[in-house]
C-alpha cells in the first residue's frame, strides 16, 4: 500500500469515527464514579442486567455510569424527559437539571421538562448508579405535541457542538481628515492620566453590561427558564474574555415556605446557574455558587414586592 493512500484511508477512518453520532460512556465500579473499568461510544441510554454486565470488569451490582454529548433539539417547544430506573438517576439538559432521583428505587419511573428550540445543540449528562441486585436505566422524550413518549435515539446525539461560522472582519469606513487653516492657533493639550491596567476589565460601567438582571425559575423549582439564558450568555463571554477574573453565584429567596427548604432551592439554582455558564467555556474552578435561602434580603418586610426583589440570583465578579 502506498503511503499517500494508507494516510488517506487512515484520515478518513478517524473522521468516519469521530463523527459517529452516540453518547460517551463511562463505567465505573463503585455508586459514586469510583474507579473507571470502560468508556465507549453508545447509540442512547437503554440497559437492563442482572448478574452479566453491560461491559467485561464492571460490578453489576456495584457501579456507576456517567453518559455525555450533545443534544439536538428536532423542534421549539416543551419537552419531557422521563427516565425508567434501578437505581438512582440524575439528567441535565443544556446545564438544567431536568430529573434528580438519586437515590435506591425498585423500578422507578422519573420525569421532568424544560424548553428547548429547534436546531440549538444542547449538553446533555445523564448519571445512574445501581447498589442492589439488578440494574436498569432507560432515558426517553416526549417531543412537543407528541402524544407519548420515545427512547432517545442516536440520530439526535453528537459528540461536539459545530463550532461558529466565522463572522467577517469589519473594515472601518476611511474619512478624509479636516484640514485646519494655517493662521489658527493650536492650543497644547496635557495628555490623558494614565489608568491601571485593570480598569477597563472591572470596572463599574463595564460589568454593569454583562451582569444578568434576573435569572428567571419555574416556580418553586431550579428548572431555568430559557429567557435567562442571553443575559447569562453575555457574562459567560466577558469572563471568557477575561480569564483572570472569578465569579461567586449566590441564590436568594423569600421568607415564604421551610427556611431549610428554601436554602436547599436557592442553593440548587446557584448551582444550575454555575453548571450552565460552565457550559459555555467558563472553566469550573472560576466558578463559586452558594445559597443563602431568606437569611440575606434585600428589602425586609411582609409585602408582595419586597417578595419578588428578594427572589434573586446575585453575581459577584472578583480577581
């Protein structure tokens, strides 16, 4: 075999497999990812075993088993995610938590949804661990109008998000400049103080720009509404841009409800928030969330709209 052909067929099987469309899966021994036995490349999310596992060294009744990829979305609108389980699940859907059952069932059935738009690629990660005897887990969607829900299939899976078509570079339009008469006078200028470094980076006006107003929940929930994903789509770029800088996420909410409840929610909307700038490039170790329930309000009082203002998802950019 020549070698111009052997590279040439050597190239064209790397792409035929790179662009195979799955999930990646990672097997591990232990329910909490412990020590990894196996990873491949799988069509959807469809396994059920009793003593022979689904890979050759994995403990059927001890293991846990991390899928990811990207999703792509067929149509705009609502979509529930159901999941059939032994034992414990948990999905995320472009950073939402969308299912979280993380614990031991028998034969459980689990759902959730959240709005997706046609054509929007979307991270997905499913996690499943299984303690006792048996194991099962199955992952389906009902689309928008469907009237029942369908497995997964591989046909909607890819491994990486197509990067952006190139925007073409603006050319500054060229202006003939004014000539001054000669007899004028110029009057000398002192130049500009200078400014540190950093100005430019943080302050006010500048991050005043990319600091989402409100990031909006479904009610009593830490399921993101998709109208918060361009504010935080903007910090996510100025940090992206500015890797020198970290960002606290933190959670508040009214005095409504069980105070321990309410932290709880606040903490697990910080953390979506996180897991979604995470995401969009903005590496983990940059990234802080906590939740402070009601114990942090902005306005105190028993009003409607005092309420609502301490209902909140607050940032904090830092160096």
């Amino acid at each position: 075999m020549k070698p111009v052909f052997a590279l040439l067929l050597l190239s064209l099987t790397f792409c035929s497999l790179t662009a195979q469309p799955g999930l990646t899966a990672e097997y591990f021994n232990g329910t909490n990812f412990n020590k990894k036995v196996a990873t491949q490349i799988e069509p959807m999310i469809d396994l059920s075993w009793n003593d022979d596992p689904p890979v050759p060294g994995l403990n059927p009744h001890s293991c846990s088993i991390r899928w990811t990829g990207i999703l792509n979305a067929p149509q705009t609108g609502t979509y529930t995610f159901s999941a059939k389980v032994d034992d414990g699940i948990r999905v995320w859907v472009g950073g939402i938590l969308v299912i979280d059952n993380w614990k031991l069932n028998d034969d459980g059935r689990f759902s959730g949804k959240v709005i997706m738009r046609e054509g929007t690629p979307y991270n997905l990660k499913v996690e499943y661990f299984n303690a006792l005897i048996e194991g099962e887990v199955r992952l389906l969607w009902q689309l928008p109008e469907a009237n029942r829900p369908i497995i997964v299939e591989s046909k909607y899976f890819t491994q990486t998000i197509p990067p952006p078509t190139p925007k073409a570079p603006v050319v500054p339009e060229k202006t003939t400049p004014k000539v001054k008469p000669k007899t004028e006078v110029r009057k000398t200028q002192e130049p500009p103080p200078s400014k540190p470094e950093n100005t430019a980076v943080v302050s006010k006006d500048t991050l005043e720009r990319y600091i989402p107003k409100n990031v909006l929940f479904e009610q009593g929930k830490s399921v993101m509404l998709p109208q918060s994903e361009p504010g935080l789509d903007m910090l996510a770029g100025f940090l992206v841009r500015n890797p020198n800088l970290k960002l606290k996420v933190e959670g508040h909410t009214d005095i409504i409800g069980d105070m321990d409840m309410n932290k709880t929610l606040s903490e697990e909307r910080a953390k979506v928030v996180a897991e979604y700038l995470a995401t969009k490039g903005v590496a983990e170790n940059r990234i802080e969330a906590k939740g402070y329930g009601s114990s942090r309000p902005l306005v105190r009082g028993n009003s409607k709209k005092g309420y609502a203002k301490n209902r909140r998802v607050a940032f904090i950019v830092y160096q």
